[in-house]
C-alpha cells in the first residue's frame, strides 16, 4: 500500500525558510514525479512544482519559481520541498503528491501546515 | 500560468444532475488530454475522480463523466447523492510542462 508521510507543522517569520519532507513507502520511488501543491485557509490548489526522483530534474510553476527548491533523496525515499523568502500570504497547507501508474495525482500526503507569522 | 477557470458554486438535488465547467486556453486544456479532476471534502486531501478527461480510476463511480470540447473541460455528476457535496477542482498539463488547477467550485446538494 502507497503512504507519503510529510513532515509536521511549521512556524516561521517573514522572510525565513521553510524546508518540508514527504517520506514515501509502498512503490519503487524512482518510478514517480513527486508534485507539491499549495492550499491556503479557504482558498483552492496551487501546483507548485515536481522533481523526477529518478534524475532530480524539476519543473516549478512560475509563481513559484526563484523562491522554490524541490529535492528527492534516493537513499532515504524522501522528497523535500523548500520555500524561501516566506511571506505571510505562504501560510498555507501544502501536499505532496505522487502519479499511480497512468494516474495522475493519484497518491497524496495529508498535507504540511506552514504558517508565516511575526 | 492563470489558473482555469471553473463556476464557484453549484447546486442540485438528490438524483439530478450537475455539470462543473473548466475553462482553459489552447495552451492547456485545449492543447492536451491530460485534464483530471479531484474532489475535495474539508480538511482531507484530495482525491483523483476523472483523468485523461474522461477516464475513471478503479473504485470512482460511473455516475461521474468527463468530457472536453475546445478549451473547455466539463465534469459531469449523474444520480447526485448528499456525499458529493464537496469542492471539486479542474487540473491541466500546459504547454509550459507544468500543472494548472482550476479555482475550484463548491458543490451543494439540496
């Protein structure tokens, strides 16, 4: 059975950094994009980009992209995403998700609180 | 890259049917078939309903359809039950190799 199990709860201050993981079990991790998607409070789904677990290439949504860093780790079965320059409107749950087979988006975590605050 | 546009809210009644719209450019919905569609209950994650803009995943019911004609994806609930009352939310490759998903629209069943 396919589990992503992210990380918990994060608070940081304007301006800061914020690094989540998304640990997945269940399938060969090399065979799948990794994508991260951004939910505000109330608000809709927000692509932010994927990596190839099998090669680290990656693809960032353009809103995104300059302040976005999306990593796979093969060792360790584990994909990251880092935000930086954070501002208050990044206060946010974001998902990692992963494709099952012809599926799309199939697989998904339950999701990381970040919250940006001073 | 915008995101589609989809209706922020239907409704319908137990048994009718309800049709969601999501409309892109040729740049994604127009120019591919790889249009999927989630639904969404609050505070879960969510979950694959349509892909390839009309195929079904095992396990989703055959009372959702999809479909496509020029820029605009349609997703099509038949028989609505009180449990499809959730957000559903529209997604697209595009021309840039990314993903776009719609606004989202909040379904209510009556």
């Amino acid at each position: 059975e396919v589990h992503l199990v992210q990380s918990g709860a994060e608070v940081r201050k304007p301006g800061a950094t914020v690094k989540i993981s998304c640990k997945v079990s269940g399938y060969t991790f090399t065979d799948y994009y990794i994508h991260w998607v951004q939910q505000a409070p109330g608000k809709g789904l927000e692509w932010m980009g994927l990596v190839d677990p099998e090669d680290g290439d990656t693809i960032y949504a353009e809103k995104f992209r300059g302040r976005i860093s999306v990593t796979a780790d093969t060792s360790t079965d584990t994909a990251y995403m880092e935000l930086s320059r954070l501002r208050s409107d990044d206060t946010a749950l974001y998902y990692c998700a992963t494709e099952g087979g012809t599926y799309p988006l199939y697989y998904w975590g339950l999701g990381t609180l970040v919250t940006v605050s001073s | 890259q915008s995101a589609l546009t989809q209706p922020a809210s239907v409704s319908g009644s137990p048994g009718q049917s309800i049709t969601i719209s999501c409309t892109g450019t040729s740049s994604d919905v127009g120019g591919y078939n790889y249009v999927s569609w989630y639904r969404q209950y609050p505070g879960t994650a969510p979950k694959l309903m349509i892909y390839e803009v009309s195929s079904r995943p095992s396990g989703v019911s055959n009372r959702f359809s999809g479909s496509k004609s020029g820029n605009t994806a349609s997703l099509t609930i038949s028989g609505l039950q009180a449990e499809d009352e959730a957000d559903y939310y529209c997604s697209s490759y595009t021309s840039s190799s990314t993903w776009v998903f719609g606004g989202g629209t909040k379904l209510t069943v009556l």
